[in-house]
C-alpha cells in the first residue's frame, strides 16, 4: 500500500522567504505525482501535475521537483506572500488510485 | 466551464437518517472520484467511476454507503442509516483519466448528530 508522507505538519515563514515542502512516498511505481493547495473550509485546487517520466514543473513562483528512485518531491515556492498561507497537499497515483499525504500547512507572517 | 459542481454544501442530519450528496462532474471528463476528509484519516478515496461503471470500491467503509453514476454528469453518495463517526468533508473529483490531473469540487461538510 502506497504511503505519503508529509514532514513538517505545519510551518510559518516570513514574508518574502522561500517556502520549501517536503513529500515523500513509499511505492516508486507511480504514473505521476500531484501538489494541490487547500484553504480553510475549501475544495483543493491543483497547483502541480509532474509526470513519472519527468524531473520537474514549473508554474510562476512554483517549482516542484521529483526523484522517483527516492520516492520524494519537493515543492518550492519563491518570495512567500500571505496569500501562500494554505494547506499543502502531495498526491500520487499508483495501483490505480490517488494517495494523499495530510499535508504542509503553512502560514506565512507579513 | 463551473468546475466540479456538489451539493449541499453543508448537511447537518441526526444519527440514523439517510443522507444523500451529490456530484456534478466537469463535462468531458471520463472519471469520477468520492473521497473523505477527516482531521485523522486526512484525504481518503471512497470510490471511483469510469463511463459511469464502477471501478474502485474498496475505500468505501462499509455496506452503509453507497455511490451511484447514472449518467455522465451526475452521481450520488449515499449513507443510510448514518452515523456520528460518517462526520466529515466529502468531496467529489473528476479527470480526464488514470494518472491525469484531478479536479476537486467544493465538498460538502456533513454532520451527524
């Protein structure tokens, strides 16, 4: 069975910093792997979508990053700004199904 | 296009009644997925469907729930008789495929008293 781990739980940064979430996940055979963001009392909104045959994604201030052999991705996000403050959220897909890790959730302090 | 469209948002129901949530999933998207939020569990996948049919049920707990998808752009998840512990955000998700990027609708918070 597929487990992701998500370490630390929650953090807080200073404006202007770069944020940097760590996932990892047990089971390398994945077709990809997925960062979402969730804000209090939302629906999650896909930020990421990294293919397995890819190293990386980039989208503005976002990058994230996979090892498959490693079984981790990293999620960077450049300069924070208080409206980075949500709940983060890794997925992969493997065996069919999608597994969530329970997520970074991170404030940042203007 | 709406997104992935659910309701109620909110339900608020007493131990024993039946309770029904819906799902309108993003037009042209071949698969729909029902998972579970909880503070514990985090996000779980209850069930999944391809063209309607059922794939996935082995996420859903117990012979409580049910999922139905009569048609493409509709499904229910259905709990009867409901219980405190069914307390929790569902949400409803659509893609384009296995392994494609997935869309999650708003969920709806349910409580059971």
């Amino acid at each position: 069975k597929q487990e992701v781990t998500q370490i630390p739980a929650a953090l807080s940064v200073p404006e202007g910093e770069n944020l940097v979430l760590n996932c990892s996940f047990t089971d390398s055979a994945i077709y990809n792997l997925q960062w979402f963001r969730q804000d209090p009392g939302k629906g999650l909104t896909s930020l990421l979508l990294i293919q397995s045959s890819q190293r990386e994604q980039t989208s503005g201030r976002l990058n994230a990053s996979l090892d498959k052999s490693s079984g981790r991705s990293t999620l960077y996000i450049a300069a924070s700004q208080p409206g980075d403050s949500a709940t983060y959220l890794c997925a992969v897909w493997g065996n069919n199904r999608l597994a969530f890790g329970k997520g970074n959730q991170v404030v940042v302090i203007p | 296009d709406a997104g992935v469209i659910q309701s109620p948002r909110h339900e608020v129901t007493e131990m024993g009644q039946e309770v029904t949530l819906r799902c309108k999933p993003i037009s042209g998207h071949d698969y729909l997925f029902w998972y579970r939020q909880t503070m514990m569990r985090g996000l779980e996948l209850l069930i999944y469907f391809n063209n309607n049919v059922p794939i996935d049920d082995s996420g859903m707990p117990e012979d409580r729930f049910s999922a139905k998808m009569p048609n493409a752009s509709f499904s229910t998840l259905k709990i009867q008789p409901s219980e405190p512990r069914d307390s929790a955000v569902y949400f409803c998700a659509s893609g384009g495929g296995v392994g494609n990027e997935q869309f999650f609708g708003p969920g709806t918070r349910l409580t059971v008293l």
